[in-house]
C-alpha cells in the first residue's frame, strides 16, 4: 500500500451531505474485475452529461480542481454500499485526502487500506477550509503532525494511533495479523472443542 | 459484568487485542459474490495465499445475473467475465459455489439463512452492506471492503474496534396492512442515515418478538441505511425451528450442543446501552420514501415536505435537491404521485412471505395499464416454494412479469434497470439518485404496498385492500 505521510494541495469542495457511494462511483463500474482505471468514472453522474460530455459546473471538471489531491465534502460522506471500488475511484482520480465532518464506517475503513485519509473535523472549521478551496489556495496535511496548515492558521485532528502507524508505513494488514498465525490456530482449536458445529463436524 | 448481546458476541470472538484495542476477530461465516471479490482473490494469488477455511466461505452470483431465460448465459460481456471469474476462483480456492444453474442459487443473504450457513452467535461477513440481515438470527453480521474480503480469505479473521451499543425497543402491535419494512423505514426516519454510525443495533421488545423470522430480517437487512455497523435480534425458538434441518445446520449432537449455546445468546437484564430508542409499534403506518436518502421517509397519508418550511441552511438544499431530482412538488399528496414501474425482490423482501404478502393484496386483480411491473424472488427456493404455492399464477394473472432470481433492479447491475425520469415503487433498500438507473426515481415501500401501487397506478394506501 502506498504510503501517506505529507500532503500539499488545492482543495476541492463538494457542498452536498450524504455522498453515497452509489454517487461516488455508480453500480456500471462495477464490473470491473480489477481495481485501477476507475478515476475517469469518479462522480460519473454528477460529472458527465447524457452525451458523455463534462459539466463545467461541477468542480471536479474545473481548473484547478480536476487536480486536487484533497476533497472537502458534506457530512456522512461515503454512505451506503460497501463497494471498496469507491477508494479506488477518488484514488485513481488523485484524491489521497477527504476532509468531512464524518464518514459512514465501511468507506472509513476502506480508506485506510488504499492509503486515503479520511479526516473528520467540525463543520465550521470544514467552511473555514472550504473557503480556500473557493480561493484556489492550497492547505497542507501533516499525518505524522496529526495538523492542517492553511494560511497562518493550523488546526489539529485526531486519527487512531494504529491506523496512523499502518498509513505512515504503508503496511499489509494481511502480513501483520499473519504474524499472529499462532494465536489465531490456538483460536480454531479452543473452537472445535467448544463449538465444534462451526466447523461442521 | 453485565453484558450486552452484541458485547458476548465480541468477547467470544477475540483472537487478539492489542493496548490501542483494535482487536482480531475470528470470522465463523463468509459470504462471498461475484461484484466484490474478484480483486481479493487475485491479491491471494499474488501473494501466493490460500483460502484458510474454504469450508466456512460460501460464494453465489447474484449481483450480475439475468433475470430473465438463462439458458443463453449472461449478455453482457462484463458482468459475464465477473460471473466467470467468480466460477474459476471458486474452483482454484476450492470454495463452494452455487452456480447460476443450481436451484439454491439466489441472493447472498438470502441463501446464507436457506441453508442454515446463517447460525446464532456468529459472526459473519460478506463484501456486501446488507450482511446485516443476518443479525436477525442473533448473530454479528457486517458489510466489509474488498480488501477485508482478502484479508478473512486469507486469515478467517478480521481487524476490527469495538462499536457502541444502541439499543432500538419496540413495543405494542403493528396495525392492519403495516409490516417490518414499515418499521425500519420508521426507524431510519427518526434517528437518520447516520443515526447509527459507530453502534451495533439490537432490536428488542415485545413487537420484535412477535416478528416472524423473515421480517426480523427486513428489519436487520436495512439497519446499515441507519449507518450502524450491524444490527441484531436476540435468538428464540422461531430461529430454531426455522434452521432445524436446513442442509448447514447442525445435526444430532452437534445440534444440541449448538442450542445449548444459542439458549444463553440474549443481553443481560442490567446491562446498559450507549444510546435507547422506544417506538410504539401501534403508532406506526404505511411509510414510503419521497427523496433520494432512505431518511427521507413520510406516511402515506402525508404530504410531501416543503423546503420553504426548513430553517436549516443544509437541510433545506437537500430537500430541494432531492424534490428537484424526484420531480415532486412540495406539498404535494402522496397518493398523488404517478408511478411507471414497480419492483417486487431484494434481499430486503424477496421472501416468501415477502411474495405472499403481494400476493394477498393482487388475487383477483389487475394492475394499472400504465405500469411495468415485476416480480424477482430472492433465490431458486424462494421461486420454487412460490410455484408451489401458486402465486406465480396471481402475479402473473394480475400483469406482474414473474423472474429468474437475483439482486435484479435493486441496484440495477443487470438489464433490469429504471429510463431516466421513470418512477418506481420499490420494496428494495436505497433510493439513492441513480441507484435503479441514471435518473431513476425510486419509492421505498413495503410488498403490499408496492402491490397496492402497482393496482392504483399511483403510490397508495395497501390498508384500502385489506380485506
């Protein structure tokens, strides 16, 4: 996984609460049996006319926001399915960053596999930020800092220590839980001597 | 310490804890479909992994699949490739799979419970958000990403932070023509699509008890639309009787063993809760969704809201948003809203008491001339129990088109799917913008309020043919 440890960019700001993941990257995308190439499709519906043409008015079309690497959006950002194929899509578009009030908990989770950080701040702060985004001025991130930098200004969030060390490093989740191979086989032992029909024995 | 149901579920799957709590779960069931496992599998083959315990995954297509004749196979190259893909990993994995020609091939968590694969006390997972449905049978059950699909392929475990208890008591008696779907919808209104964010959900109360089975699973399935990780029903007789002698349930000893175990799955008297709603069942009507969030939801007696009369800045410009999508005017009566199409399926009411409840409602029936309509019942079984029954032959009589099952218009991954501005009343789960097709209006209802729309031609009221 790729790492993340800094980040400097001009915002992107999407006025809208409850961005689904439906919005995010919808169900025809989904096809796809591999998890690269999906930017193009990133908010299909909202960015792309019935002819297939760009809409100006959407901010992700506009210069220089079809290059933010941040995107700042309405509160429970993320919500419903669990298609791991929305990371993928903000990924593949650049966005390494989402900055919102909250976030539905399987996007959340998604994010820190495919090395996005979601970062949840109040509302207010998020309008304050929002404004440099309308400015086209940049903010910096700082993982390692736990900070935003923008104009004089900084603020702090918070983000579980766990998932900070797994961004910072880039870690496989996979790697790390089969370091404790052994745990988990003492586990399914006690398992089948206690509830020995979950095996199906 | 006194414990809750979801707590005891936890407790007893901790393989590890590390001092920050993140946690290592042991994953008893996993479910798996064609849509989001492709990626996990190809990870597995590039790190030279195996499927730890191919006997407790079980895969199906049914996101993909034609609901109409298959005997020509699927025509649209994608999603046949993804179908393919899913046959060739199962093969390779050596994980069992319910083809598209086997009569148990249906709905993931439609099959999960049919099979007894669902069991109390588990816990169970699936690259899908409506895993929550099989928390009706006092399980832990949750939607997870692609790359978790890989990581419980590969570990059967699970990294994971303890959720907060939310606990949902529902009491009194539901009236006439007012069902499950009714009551999640309820539920979703009040506390909204981040109401539960954070929380596991138990539903308790003496209505719940009186669900039957199937529409405990209504209730859990769209629980992850209030946000909630999970939600769950503590286990009673009815989910003993129904998976006594399903082909994955326990048998003999195992089973006795098993029900000892499921006896003691209930939360403690004294233990307390994060966050407690109380609803009066009796209190609650035929609901449908107006907007395009699943928290949008008014009686059907009701009118539709009026962005004029909401002081919240943010609030307002999504109801417009969501009126100017939907082509509704404020105001408006919800009886008076024209409908095109309507949907009967979904893991949410694809059933059988689902397709009986519509049935009830259609016998003898016509249903509007300007109306598409159709049925697609949640698995093979469901469709066979249905034939059986004879309510193909009322759906078919009345002008329903009767299907093949699958996933179908719930999401609109296959041919079945909404043109741009048509209406449907539906009994799936989300009403998001696009989600039945690009500019397709959905109406959340319940089966016989979806049959009730399907009859009228407009979204209306199933307590007027009741008998």
């Amino acid at each position: 996984m790729q790492k993340f440890n800094k980040l400097k960019s001009i915002p992107a700001y999407l006025p809208i609460v409850n961005i689904d993941t439906d919005m995010i990257i919808p169900k025809q995308f989904l096809k796809t049996i591999k998890r690269t190439g999906l930017g193009k499709n990133l908010f299909f519906e909202m960015r792309y006319d019935d002819q297939g043409k760009e809409i100006n008015d959407f901010v992700l079309n506009q210069n220089p926001h079809n290059e933010s690497k941040i995107l700042i959006a309405g509160k429970n950002f993320g919500c419903g399915s669990s298609r791991e194929h929305a990371p993928w899509a903000l990924l593949d578009f650049g966005i390494t960053c989402v900055i919102s009030s909250s976030y539905a908990d399987i996007f959340y989770s998604n994010c820190f596999k495919n090395g996005i950080l979601p970062i949840i701040l109040e509302e207010e702060i998020i309008k304050e930020l929002s404004e440099y985004a309308n400015r086209k001025e940049e903010i910096s991130v700082d993982l390692n800092e736990e900070k935003i930098v923008y104009g004089n200004n900084e603020i702090k969030f918070k983000i579980d220590t766990f998932k900070k060390k797994c961004l910072l490093e880039g870690l496989d989740d996979i790697a790390l839980s089969l370091k404790k191979s052994e745990k988990i086989e003492n586990f399914e032992n006690d398992l089948k001597n206690t509830k020995p029909w979950i095996f199906n024995d | 310490m006194s414990t809750t149901l979801y707590d005891k579920i936890w407790n007893d799957h901790l393989v590890d804890q590390q001092e920050d709590g993140t946690a290592l779960l042991f994953v008893d069931r996993h479910l798996v479909h064609e849509v989001t496992s492709p990626q996990a599998f190809e990870g597995l083959r590039n790190s030279n992994r195996k499927v730890r315990h191919p006997n407790l995954t079980l895969a199906v297509a049914d996101h993909n699949v034609p609901t109409t004749d298959r005997t020509k196979g699927i025509s649209d190259q994608d999603s046949k490739i993804q179908v393919d893909t899913l046959e060739d990993n199962c093969k390779e994995f050596g994980v069992q799979l319910f083809g598209m020609d086997d009569k148990r091939q249906g709905i993931v968590h439609i099959i999960g419970p049919e099979q007894g694969f669902t069991q109390p006390g588990t816990v169970i997972v699936c690259g899908d958000s409506h895993t929550a449905t099989h928390g009706a049978f006092g399980s832990l059950a949750f939607g997870i990403g692609t790359s978790e699909v890989e990581h419980v392929l590969a570990t059967q475990t699970l990294v994971q932070k303890k959720a907060k208890n939310f606990i949902i008591n529902v009491n009194g008696q539901l009236p006439l023509g007012v069902t499950s779907k009714d009551v999640i919808l309820q539920i979703i209104g009040k506390i909204g699509t981040a109401g539960g964010t954070g929380s596991v959900i138990e539903y308790a109360g003496d209505l719940i008890r009186s669900l039957s089975v199937e529409q405990r699973m209504t209730i859990c399935n769209m629980t992850i639309e209030g946000g909630a990780r999970a939600g769950l029903i503590a286990p009673d007789e009815k989910i003993f009787n129904y998976l006594k002698g399903k082909p994955m349930s326990p048998k003999g000893d195992s089973w006795e063993k098993a029900l000892n175990y499921w006896n003691s799955l209930k939360t403690d008297t004294d233990a307390s809760f994060d966050q407690e709603l109380n609803l009066n069942a009796g209190e609650i009507l035929p609901m449908i969704t107006w907007g395009t969030s699943p928290q949008d939801v008014i009686t059907i007696d009701e009118k539709i809201p009026n962005p004029e009369s909401e002081k919240d800045e943010d609030k307002k410009n999504s109801i417009e948003r969501a009126l100017k999508y939907m082509g509704l005017k404020p105001d408006m009566a919800a009886t008076d809203i024209k409908i095109d199409k309507v949907f009967i399926g979904s893991c949410t009411n694809g059933r059988i008491e689902d397709l009986r409840e519509a049935a009830k409602i259609l016998k003898d029936k016509k249903i509007s001339s300007n109306v598409n309509a159709m049925v697609v019942p949640g698995s093979g079984l469901v469709k066979e129990q249905a034939e059986q029954e004879g309510l193909d032959k009322i759906f078919l009589n009345s002008g329903f088109e009767w299907r093949e099952p699958g996933c179908s218009m719930c999401l609109a991954m296959n041919a079945d799917k909404l043109k741009p501005e048509e209406r449907c009343a539906s009994t799936s789960n989300r009403n998001f913008e696009g989600r039945q097709g690009r500019g397709g209006r959905t109406h959340l209802v319940s089966p016989g309020m979806a049959a009730a729309a399907a009859i009228s031609g407009n979204l209306d009221d199933v307590r007027k043919y009741q008998n």
